[in-house]
C-alpha cells in the first residue's frame, strides 16, 4: 500500500502509517527497533528506510538477525533481549511465528497449540545501552514489540537522557489479546511522556503511541 507522500506500507498494522503521518517532514530520519525481526515483511522500519532513514535494530533471534544484517548492511544490528539488565536470558524461539517470546507462560500456551519450541540463551542489553549507541543523534521514533516483555525493557531505561520524539508500543498481551499497557505505561508517563492515540485492528486494540513534551 502506498502511504501518503509515495512510501510504501510493510508494518502489520499499519504502524508505519501512522508514524510517517507524524514524521513526513523529517529527512533522513533515525530510528530504533526492538523487536525487529524481519527486514521486509511486517517491518515498521522498512518504508522508512526506502526513504533513506536509518537506525538501530536489536533483535534476539539470530535468523533474523542475520536476515537484518544481509538486508540493511548500512546499520546497526544488535542480537540481544533489551531488559531491566545486562546478562544472559531464556529465550523461546517459535519460528515463523513472530510469536517468539522471553515469557515461559506464553511459550508454554504456544507449545499446546503445536508450535514448535526453540529454548535458547541469548544476551540482554539495556535501553540505556542501545541509546548509547546512537551517538547523539535524534531518535525521531522508538518501537518496542517484544511479545510481553515490554515492561522489563522499559525498566532498563535507567540514566540515559536520549528522548525519542515518538515511542509505539504493542499494548495487548499475545494469543489471548488482553490490554495489558497498565503494566508499563507509567513508566513512560514518568519520564514526562505523553499518549496520543492507540491503534486498532480487527477490533483487538495492538499499539498505542506515546509523544515526547
């Protein structure tokens, strides 16, 4: 689909949309993306970077990872989990799912619907560190989907004083589609940030957006 400026559409949601709504008149934007997983299909970056946006993609999954690294040569791939905390993590890999998750119960609740599992151990980076690696440059959006560890994430949003102008956030739980954005959002709210709409699909609320004052 092609959006409103001749960029075209790849997020699942329509997220891309929406955000480009925001940021049109910003050339050669930055961006950060956990949770990016594939570099085309149901990317929210990928629109943006056919427009010659760059960023940061930090994705646990190494076959994404990889397929981030041969597809985006020109930026910055991380493999890790983004946590309160440095480290090691758990992580359960269901492949072709988008589905993959730091959550034991939600692997499990994958298992009896008979997703295949891969438990793995991967490395855990904080917000503050992947800011870091910004190098000072504006963060014109931040889009955390990382199938119900969005509150952990957050949490490792320690020191740093990176402010990106915009920051999307999936906000129902997986498999059961609950809202479950009470959980993390006053931790956006603290940090003097301030929601502007959510987004809808298929009647199930998936993202909210939250805008810098």
């Amino acid at each position: 689909m092609m959006m409103p400026g001749n960029i075209v559409s790849y997020a699942q949601n329509f997220e891309d949309v929406l955000l480009w709504r925001a940021l049109r008149h910003v050339e050669a934007g930055f961006y950060v993306d956990i949770g990016a997983q594939d570099p085309i299909f149901d990317s929210v970056s990928r629109g943006f970077y056919e427009q010659g946006w760059r960023g940061i993609h930090v994705e646990p999954a190494l076959h994404y990872a990889e397929l981030l690294r041969r597809d985006r040569p020109d930026e910055i791939v991380v493999q890790a989990a983004v946590a309160e905390r440095p480290g090691l993590l758990t992580f359960f890999e269901i492949p072709d799912t988008g589905m993959s998750t730091a959550i034991p119960e939600l692997a499990k609740n994958a298992a009896s619907m008979g997703w295949a599992i891969h438990k793995t151990t991967v490395a855990t980076v904080t917000l503050d560190q992947v800011f870091a690696l910004c190098d000072g440059r504006e963060i014109h959006w931040l889009k955390i989907d990382i199938e119900g560890y969005e509150h952990p994430a957050l949490k490792g949003w320690h020191k740093s004083n990176v402010r990106p102008w915009i920051v999307l956030m999936e906000s129902v739980s997986p498999f059961k589609h609950e809202p479950v954005h009470d959980k993390w959002e006053p931790v956006l709210l603290k940090k003097d940030y301030e929601f502007v709409r959510s987004e809808e699909h298929t009647s199930e609320l998936q993202s909210r957006q939250y805008l810098v004052c």
